[in-house]
C-alpha cells in the first residue's frame, strides 16, 4: 500500500544537480495528482558547497521542509553531504541510496580536516536506518559521457526502490518527468542514465535475496 505522505531528502554539493533532482520528482508527483512542497538550503554561494533539498509529497502537505527524523528516503548525491543530512532526518524505517563518489569539501582540500573513509559513512548510515544502497553514480554517468547525469542516474535507483517500498511512485511516471527537465538535446543521455540507476539497484537487490 503507498504512503498518502512520503518526504524526500537530497543532500549533495553544488554543481551535482541537487535542485534539478528535486524538480524532476516534483513534476512526477504533479503527474500523479499528488500535492508537492520543495524548500532548499544552500551552504557556500561557490561550486561545491553544500545543497539540500526537502521534498514533501502527498495528498495533503503544507511546509516545505522536512521536520527531523521524517526522511522516508535519501537520496545522496555525495556520501559526506548524505551522512550530514541522515543524521538528522532520516527514519529508522527509512531507505539511504548514496552515490560513493567524494568530493572534498575546502577545509579538506587545504588540509584542516580529514575526510572519513566512505566504508565508515556507509556503516554509520546502516546504523541510522534499515537499507542502504550504494554504488557509483558518477562513474556510470561517465561511461555514458556526460557526467552532469550522475543525479539521474540516482533517480532511475530510486525508481527501483519505489516499486519495493510504500513511495507513491511509479518507473514510468518518473522516467517520464526526466523528459520534460532536462534540455532536450540530453533526453537520451538522461534516460540511458536512469535505466542503468534503475537496473544496479535491481542487481543490488536480487543478490540480497540470494
């Protein structure tokens, strides 16, 4: 049975597509006749910062923003920035998909801070709720040869989630959102990515089950 309420978060740096995420699943809620709410916070003005975004669905929804612990999933663009924003506002019930790529914030790169190892993010997030599927995100969007796809590639994982859990969801609805988003010169590239988003997490999944 789908959730009447469902809260996303999306935790990433700038320039990872973070707002565009949120977008596309925003229009595929619309597409459902469901109610959407999409508040975001900005760190640093500059590339890299960190960026989050709350994305509120229903039938009947009102703030825009996430209150603690009310993240039914995680969507993290970047593995640091999905820890940050896990701790507070993920379910003990709730789902963390985590795209394993690093990138630095500036008190690493001028070496006052230490980045943690990404196997540590991931056990700490396994502790904070019941499933976490991570992978690679940004090296399929590289193969595909756009980059810029990685957050896509994300979304066709979440598709996959979708169809396991209470999320109003569906693969068609979201696929279809990608469509009206993204420039229409990169419509194949963006599918290409969420087909293959989808398609590791099924992988992922059928092998749990072994």
């Amino acid at each position: 049975m789908k959730r009447k309420n469902y809260n996303i978060m999306i935790a990433g740096v700038g320039g990872q597509g973070t707002v565009l995420l949120s977008r596309i699943i925003g229009d595929a809620a619309i597409k459902l006749d469901l109610k959407v709410r999409i508040g975001e916070t900005f760190g640093a003005a500059m590339r890299g910062g960190s960026v989050h975004s709350h994305v509120r669905v229903g039938e009947e929804v009102y703030g825009p923003l996430l209150l603690e612990d009310e993240a039914d999933v995680l969507l993290a663009l970047e593995p640091l920035e999905g820890l940050r924003r896990g701790v507070r506002y993920l379910k003990p019930d709730g789902i963390a998909i985590v795209n394993t790529r690093r990138v630095f914030p500036m008190d690493v790169n001028i070496g006052v801070a230490e980045y943690p190892k990404v196997e540590e993010i991931i056990n700490a997030l396994k502790r904070l709720c019941k499933m976490v599927l991570a992978f690679e995100a940004t090296s399929i969007a590289e193969e595909l040869g756009e980059p810029r796809t990685m957050n896509v590639v994300v979304l066709g994982a979440f598709a996959r989630v979708a169809e396991e859990t209470e999320a109003p969801f569906t693969k068609d609805v979201l696929r279809e959102a990608v469509k009206g988003r993204v420039p229409p010169k990169t419509i194949d590239v963006n599918l290409k990515a969420f087909d293959r988003g989808y398609k590791i997490v099924e992988e992922i999944l059928l092998q749990r089950r072994q």
